[in-house]
C-alpha cells in the first residue's frame, strides 16, 4: 500500500495537502484572516452565483444522486462478498482510488465551508468574553427576552403570518433582515443570495433536519413542513452558516441579530422565540422555582404556539430520526463543537456575554 502512495502522485498530493489544512486550521487567528476575510467570501459567494438562480436545489440533486451511487457501490461489494471473491476484488489500487475520493471530499469541504469550523468567530468580531454565567445572570436575561418576546407575540397576526408559508414572501423576508443588520454589523453583509425550499422536506421528518446549509453548493435549505412561526429563524441560521459562521451556537446567535433587526414583525418574533425557549430552558434547569413564574407571564401566543411546537415533535417521532441524530451529533463533535447538539443550547452563553458588555437593554 505505501509503494502505492508513493507511486500515485495526485494520492500523494492529496494526503500533503490534508496534512497542510488540518496544521492550518489550528491556528484560529490565521484562519479568520487569510481563509474567513480571505478565501471564503470569494468562494461562497461565487456558489450562490452559480446556484442561486436555479429554482430547485441544486445541492439536494447532488446528494441523491450520490446516495444511489453508494446504494450501488454496496450493493456490488455484497455481491462479491456472498460469491466469496474478495480476494480477487480487493487491492491496493482499489484501496488508493477509494482514498483518493475521501481526500478529495475532504479537501473541497474544508476548502468551501469547513475551514470557519476553526476560525475566532463572532466573539471575537463583537469583543465578546463568553464565560460561565451565574442563575442570576441567566434570570436577567430570559426576563429581558421575555419583555421582548411578549411585545411581538401582541403584535403577531395568526393569520397574516401565514404568509410565509408562501417561499417567495419567506425568503424575501429573511433576506432583507440581513439588509436591516448590516448596518449595524458590516460583517453580516449577505449578498448574492441563494434560499431554497428542500427537497427533502418530506422525508426530513426520519431525518430530524428543520434546514440545512450545503457547502458543496452554497445553498441554504429549508424544511417546508416545520411551524410557520419557527420558519423565519430557521432560515436566518442557515444564512448565517453562508456567511461563514459554522458553529450551531453561533449560527443561532447571528440569526438572532438579524432576526431582531428584521422590518418584519413576524420575523422579530421568530427570533425572540427562539432565543427565549433556549434562555427558559437553561433557567429551568438552574433555577425552577424562578422559570415557573417568569412562565406564568408569558403572553398567550407564545405558550399557544410552543404547545403547537410540542405536537409538531411528537407527530414527527420516529425510529430513524434518533440513529440519525446520533450521527450529526458524531458530525458535531469532530468539527470543533465537543457538545454535539448541545451546541445549539450555548447560543445563551453568546446572549450572556452580549448582555453583560451592552447591557439587558440592548437584547
């Protein structure tokens, strides 16, 4: 096999230059600049615009058809194992060019997207210092997001949110609360956008995916059959991934800057929703006594729409959702998130440290 690899100039190409990116990618300052301010915009950017006027996912195509040609690849193998012929199948250049593939994944990942799985982040654009938080700290803040949360709730339009069930209103929506917060946040500029509904929707129930975003592609998806009022944040997360912001914790607190800015009140809500749940879940752990008052004052569309929420993930349950979110939690893991899903939760910490340099009056 090593004979192989050293035979095989473009096997051996690949493994230095494997070895090149994961030296580079620790060293969080140096990925920020050359790769995060550098190479990424320039490429993300030219994806959204080669995909982004197409009207279908593009990304989604890719991955079914690489689906069947795994199906296929097994299936070939288990064939040749039942006839007792690995012998014969198998060798050292099938194993390089199988190699090979893997590394070129590897690479053309790392090199899209995967890269931002290293770099400093938004803490370190806001002067953020995220720290352990004390209950008191965190009562602080799920009260002030429960001030907010109840002043859109009682502006909230059951009936005129559904338009956003509608994609074009949606996403034309979620594109602009992006345009409200550059403003404030140049690094949050989003342009050529590309938003598409997932083909997938209707299996992502198995799954456990509400949206994704495709690095291969530049594409940020959404799941169409998730609670309309759920929509607007899920969508300003996947964005956020386009931006360059990899992490969950992240990727869940640049959706709420945007989200809070948005023009859209429907959008303003989502994004209080959101946080809030998170920020009452934390409390409730840290301090139940507290979390049931603050609970008791919520305002009725919130506690209407969170039993929507319940029952929304109840009818979804399911035997292939759990194996599945094994794995992206396994995802998580290795690329820089050790908490796996629980990473989504520490966007309250990101709200912690935001509130105690600006104050609970700026949330």
């Amino acid at each position: 096999m090593l004979k192989t690899i050293f035979r095989d100039r473009a096997l051996l190409f690949l493994l230095v230059l494997t070895l090149a990116i994961k030296c580079f990618s620790l060293n969080e300052s140096l990925v920020e600049r050359y790769y995060t301010y550098g190479f990424y915009p320039v490429i993300s950017r030219l994806l959204r615009f080669l995909t982004g006027w197409i009207p279908f996912s593009l990304g989604d195509v890719l991955y079914l058809l690489a689906f069947v040609w795994l199906v296929w690849k097994v299936w070939r193998l288990l064939r040749v194992l039942i006839r007792k012929r690995a012998r014969e199948h198998f060798s050292a250049l099938l194993l390089a060019k199988y190699l090979k593939l893997v590394l070129l994944i590897y690479v053309v990942f790392m090199g899209f997207w995967g890269l931002n799985y290293s770099r400093q982040g938004i803490a370190s654009q806001l002067g953020l210092t995220v720290q352990p938080y004390t209950a008191e700290e965190l009562y602080r803040l799920t009260a002030a997001l429960q001030v907010k949360l109840n002043t859109y709730a009682a502006q909230e339009d059951s009936l005129k949110r559904l338009r956003l069930n509608d994609n074009r209103v949606l996403f034309r929506e979620s594109i602009s609360s992006y345009q409200s917060v550059k403003e404030e946040f140049p690094f949050l500029t989003y342009k050529v956008p590309s938003v598409k509904p997932s083909l997938f929707s209707a299996i992502g129930e198995y799954f456990g995916f509400t949206g994704y975003y495709n690095p291969f592609t530049g594409e940020a998806q959404l799941k169409t059959s998730v609670p309309v009022f759920v929509k607007p944040f899920i969508l300003c997360h996947e964005i956020g991934h386009q931006l360059g912001y990899a992490k969950e914790n992240e990727a869940n607190f640049v959706a709420y800057l945007a989200g809070r800015k948005a023009l859209d009140v429907d959008f303003r809500y989502s994004a209080y929703w959101d946080v809030y749940t998170y920020a009452a879940r934390e409390l409730s752990l840290k301090d139940s006594t507290r979390a049931k008052e603050l609970k008791l004052t919520t305002h009725p569309r919130f506690r209407n729409d969170y039993r929507a929420y319940l029952a929304y993930l109840f009818h979804s349950q399911n035997y292939v959702e759990p194996v599945m979110s094994q794995f992206y939690d396994r995802y998580l893991r290795l690329n820089n998130q050790p908490k796996g899903k629980a990473t989504y939760n520490e966007v309250v910490a990101w709200l912690v440290a935001y509130m105690r340099k600006y104050g609970a009056e700026s949330l």
